[in-house]
C-alpha cells in the first residue's frame, strides 16, 4: 500500500513540474516575440552587437540603404527622415542635411578697369592720337583736337561696352591695347583734319548695258567708281575702293537684299555705317579707313565709299531690291 502511495506522489510531483515548464517556456517565447527577454532593460543588452539582418527600432523591414522603393504597409513605423526617399530638395522637413546640389554662381562681371592713362580735362598729342584712332573704326566723329572733353568721353565710353570693359569713359592700358590692335598710326592727314587727296577725282568708264534700266548701282571696278543710276540717267557718283586678292569683291549682277545704318561687322567687329547689303556679307558702305587711308588699304570684300555725306544719301534712296552691277568697264 506505502509502495502505491509513494507512485502517485511522484506521479504527481512529475506532472506539476512539467506543468511548470510548459508555462515558463510559453513566457520565455511571449517576452522573445517583443525583442527582450524579462530580464533584459532595453531592446538589446548592454554591449550586444547587431548582425546583418538585425534592425533597430525605427527601420523599415526590407528598406535598407539603398533601397529608394517606397514602403506600401501603413502599419509600419516611418523610416528615419534621412532616408525618406523624396526627390524633393525643396522641403527643408524632409532633408535637413545641407544640399550638395551645385549653386550657380553670381556673373562678376568685367573685370575692373586699370589706372587711367588718359581721361577727361587731359590735353596734348596722346589725345589727338586717340581720337584720330577711334575715328578710323568709326567711333569718334568731329575734328580732331587735343582736348579730352564729353565726344571723346562718349567715344571710349561705347567702344568699352562693345568689348565687354569695364565702362568708365578713361583709358586704361587693356582699353588702348585693343585700340591699338584695331588701328593703325594716324597719318598726318588725319591727326590735322586735311581731306584725303584725290577725293572725288575717279573718271568713270562706261556703263554696263545692265546698268541702263531701273534702278542700279552701278559698280565699276575699272574706274573705282559706283554710279547711282535710275532708268539710263546717273544721279550721284562717289569714288570706291574693294577686295583685297585674298577677299575679292564679288562680280556679277545682284539685288540689295538689307540695309543697316549703324552697322557693326560681326566677323571683325568694326563699325559698317549706310550698309547696304548685296552678296552675302558682302555690301556697300561707307570706309573711315577709306577716307583717311585712300587707296593705301582695302575692304574685307566690301565697296567702301570714303564720301560719309553721299553715301548718306544714297543710303536713302536706294531700296530693297534696287540691282547692283559690279563689273570691269
């Protein structure tokens, strides 16, 4: 009877303690399910370290670094703002690291002038110098004087702006470098305001028979003349030069196809006052350099006319369209 006794009771004690374990072990797998064990104070122990897989509190699953792909299930926690995958750069919440984006920068301008050699109030040949150079690129107009007053101002002023200086209305070494680089030395002639010699003095040679209806400019390389011609009658004649032989003016029959009273060659950047355009860039014009040079030089394959009031004048009565003959007589 004690024999049975003693069985059960250790049948029992058995069944108690595998009760026990069965509940401790659904504790211990209830308290792994949330990340901490009952005996641990926070989501990891002190000096435990993560693998690869592991996350901390705040990650996404699945949306590693690199991982730009939004996240579709609502229920998770938002990702850290630095690695919100917007786009937008704008949105100062949504990146608050400084934009490594390039800036674009400030245009500085020109750079600044150097020490004026000349400028206004000065007197004296430099000056005279000056403005018989600005006169052959057409950008000083009047007498030549020694004095540096508000035309010789204006003059550099504009010729300054139109090659991006500074604009101060001095010269600087940069601004008479390129003046210089653009000219020539002035000849007498044009340091004392003298008429160019043989002004007007061209004989001309017969008319192209093209040249004897309508309205014709009548180009005559022989002669060095240009005859305005309207139905057989010549109304003006003005001396002319052309081409050199590396840029001949073309020959033939054309039609005036624009005009341009203040223009400006964008090749070599020099001024083409009365342009009338005929063979591509190829126009009649009125010649500074002409007019102070003669017959000493040559266009870039242009007519110039050293006669500034007459080409004036025919600048106004020749029309789009009106011919121009060029030709040997």
């Amino acid at each position: 009877m004690k024999t049975k006794t003693r069985v059960a009771r250790r049948i029992s004690l058995i069944t108690l303690v595998a009760a026990l374990c069965s509940v401790l072990a659904y504790g211990v797998g209830w308290a792994v399910q949330k990340d901490t064990l009952p005996w641990e104070s926070g989501p990891q122990a002190a000096g435990a370290s993560l693998g690869e897989d592991d996350q901390m509190p705040g990650e996404m699953p699945g949306n590693g670094a690199g991982n730009d792909d939004p996240v579709d299930d609502a229920t998770d926690v938002p990702a850290d703002p630095t690695e919100d995958p917007t786009d937008d750069p704008t949105d100062a919440t949504d990146d608050p690291t400084p934009s490594t984006d390039p800036q674009p920068t400030k245009d500085p301008g020109p750079p600044p002038a150097g020490p004026a050699l000349l400028s206004p109030g000065d007197r004296g040949p430099d000056v005279r110098d000056l403005q018989a150079r600005l006169k052959q690129i057409d950008w000083f107009s009047g007498d030549v004087t020694d004095n540096y007053g508000d035309l010789t101002t204006k003059a550099v002023r504009g010729f300054q702006a139109k090659r991006g200086f500074e604009v101060t209305g001095e010269v600087d070494k940069r601004t008479l470098d390129r003046l210089h680089a653009m000219t020539r030395v002035p000849t007498r002639a044009e340091l004392t305001n003298q008429p160019p010699p043989g002004n007007g003095g061209n004989k001309p040679g017969a008319l192209d028979p093209r040249c004897k209806t309508g309205r014709v400019m009548c180009v005559d390389k022989s002669s060095r003349t240009l005859r305005w011609v309207v139905n057989g009658q010549v109304r003006k004649t003005v001396d002319v030069r052309f081409g050199s032989a590396e840029l001949p003016t073309r020959e033939g029959a054309f039609h005036v196809t624009r005009k341009s009273p203040n223009h400006v060659s964008s090749l070599y950047h020099t001024p083409m006052p009365f342009a009338m355009f005929f063979s591509d860039g190829q126009a009649v014009h009125y010649s500074p350099d002409f007019a102070a040079n003669g017959y000493n030089g040559a266009s870039h394959g242009c007519v110039n006319v050293r006669d500034r009031d007459a080409v004036a004048w025919l600048f106004d009565q020749v029309a789009v369209g009106d011919k121009v003959i060029v030709y040997w007589s």
